[in-house]
C-alpha cells in the first residue's frame, strides 16, 4: 500500500478513503446503519434480522451505479428519436452531468 513514489502513494490512500466516506455519507450511511443493526439482532437470534439483511441488500443494490445502468439502458435503446423533427422548439431534457463524459 505504502510505496516510495509519494504520488501513487497518495492516490492509493484517496481510493481509501472515498471507499469509506462511501459507507459514511447518505445514501451509503443507511446501508451501513442497517447492516449493523442486522448483524446484532442476527446475534440475538432474532427472525427480523434476515428480513433486515433483505432489505438491507436491496438497499444497497438499488443504491449502486451498475443498477441504475442496467434498469435504464433498455429504455434509452427502446426509443429512437425522430430522423427529421417536426415543430417549432426542440427540447433537449438532460438528467444531470459526469465528469467522466465531459
């Protein structure tokens, strides 16, 4: 993990850290505080907590890009739009932007 180039070094220790800022901030910190109160009530032998993993996992699963990608990507292909519109005003709706793709 530790290396002697300080700049990969650095790089290294920021991947961590946003892993576990992951757990720590809304959305991911519902999934956290979930899982924990599921492993405690599993402790307890409580039927509630494999109903609470349940949940706890499909939390998490609708909380992940690769979902979203998945749930969406049928429906952007499904559609094809116009070869020649037709009217006065063409609209162009956007759902937010990703620095990946700028």
């Amino acid at each position: 993990m530790f290396t002697k180039n300080v700049s990969t070094g650095a790089v290294n220790v920021a991947y961590i850290i946003k892993f576990i800022y992951g757990f720590l901030l809304p959305p991911g910190l519902f999934v956290t505080v979930l899982a924990l109160l599921s492993v405690m009530l599993f402790h307890k032998k409580s039927k509630l907590a494999i109903l609470l993993g349940a949940v706890t996992c499909l939390m998490y699963l609708s909380f992940i890009p690769l979902t979203g990608i998945l749930l969406v990507h049928p429906l952007e292909n499904h559609y094809q739009p116009p070869e020649k519109p037709k009217g006065d005003v063409l609209v162009m709706l956007g759902g937010g932007g990703d620095a990946r793709n700028a």
